[in-house]
C-alpha cells in the first residue's frame, strides 16, 4: 500500500480522477454540461510514453467495469488524409519539402502549414473524422452510449497544422453525446489557458473541463 501510493504520479492521479467522474452511476459527470460532453488531458509531450501507459491502464479499468473505450489516433487520420490525394501528390510534397528545408527549416514547415491545412482544418477535415468514428460507434451501440468514452490521442502530431481547441469546436454537436477524452501535450498557463506543445500562444478558447 505504502508503495502505491509514493509511485503516484501527476498523471496518475489525473487518471484516476477522470476515472471517477466517467463512472458515475448517474452517467459520466466529466463537464457540468449534460449536453457537452467534452475533457481535455493536458500533459508535458515529453510524457508521451507514461501518458500511453496511463490511457492503457484507464482502458483496461473501464473495460472491467462494463464500460466500452473508442480510441481515436490523430496520426492515423492525418496520414490517411495525406494518402489519400494520391502517390504523386505524396512524392511531390515530400520532394518540395526536402528541397524547402535545405534553405529554410521555418520556411519548410510554413510551406507544409499552407499545403496541408486545407486537408485537415475546418468542420470537414479531421473533425469530420473524428465525428464519423464516433457516431458510427454510437450507432452500432446505441444502449451503451451512456457507458462509452471516446478518447482522442496522439494529437502532436497536428502541430503546427491545427490548433486543439478548433478541433474540439468543430466535433460540438457532432458526436452523439458520447463522452470524448482529447489528450492534450502541451502546457496549462493559467486557469483555461492552453499552450499546444508548449510553443503556441496560450488559447482560452475552451469550454471543455481541463484535468
């Protein structure tokens, strides 16, 4: 017992404080807004690999206790987004950056910022994704709904396309009601403030409960 609790960490605690508000008797009590279903988990992106384990261990606790887990992977979508413009499109957008880079590492990635934002921003971009895994989800369980989360991770990868706080605007209203869980790598500043990956302006443009 004693080695339990001098193991806890702040994301740990974290955990178990989400853990205890999705599985209340009552339905999950994660915002104070019945029809807003939304939490985010800020953490350091250098805890990337112990936030994983935490997210695993939530998995498997919820699991047990009757509850189902969607996994959304930011990564995964944006990739498909990328691949699906087509090999050419692909190849021509790694050669530009190869070459863009060997003159400037900033103007490299403002080129990519220009070039793929227009895939994933906006109500139809990964929102729309993140959207259609969740209500398709909740279609094929609709008695479960109040016994499902869905939690969106690997969202480093987004930057410095998207900003978090557009994703989660883009997908109120578009997810059944179902729970959702955005992990977030960056800094908390302040009470609301945000800073994605700790290197953009604090954003206070967020009405989800931040743990």
């Amino acid at each position: 017992m004693t080695a339990d609790l001098f193991s806890q960490t702040p994301l740990t605690e974290v955990f178990n404080a989400l853990k205890a508000d999705l599985i209340q008797e009552d339905g999950p009590r994660i915002s104070t807004m019945r029809n807003y279903r939304f939490a985010i988990v800020p953490y350091d992106p250098k805890d990337e690999f112990a936030l994983r384990r935490e997210v695993r261990k939530l998995h498997t606790d919820l699991v047990s206790s009757g509850w189902m887990v969607l996994s959304i992977n930011l990564q995964k979508l944006l990739l498909d987004r990328v691949r699906s413009q087509g090999e050419e499109f692909v190849r021509r957008l790694i050669e530009r950056e190869k070459r863009t880079a060997g003159r400037s590492i900033d103007r490299a990635i403002q080129d990519l910022q220009t070039r793929l934002s227009p895939l994933i921003e906006g109500p139809d971009g990964i929102a729309a994704d993140c959207s259609r895994l969740i209500c398709s989800y909740a279609e094929e369980h609709p008695e479960a709904i109040d016994r499902t989360v869905a939690i969106i991770g690997r969202a480093g990868a987004l930057y410095p396309f998207l900003r978090s706080s557009a994703l989660l605007r883009h997908l109120d209203g578009r997810t059944q009601n179902v729970p959702v869980v955005l992990l977030y790598p960056g800094e908390r500043r302040g009470d609301k403030g945000l800073s994605f990956m700790g290197q953009v302006d604090p954003d206070s443009d967020y009405r989800p409960r931040i743990y």
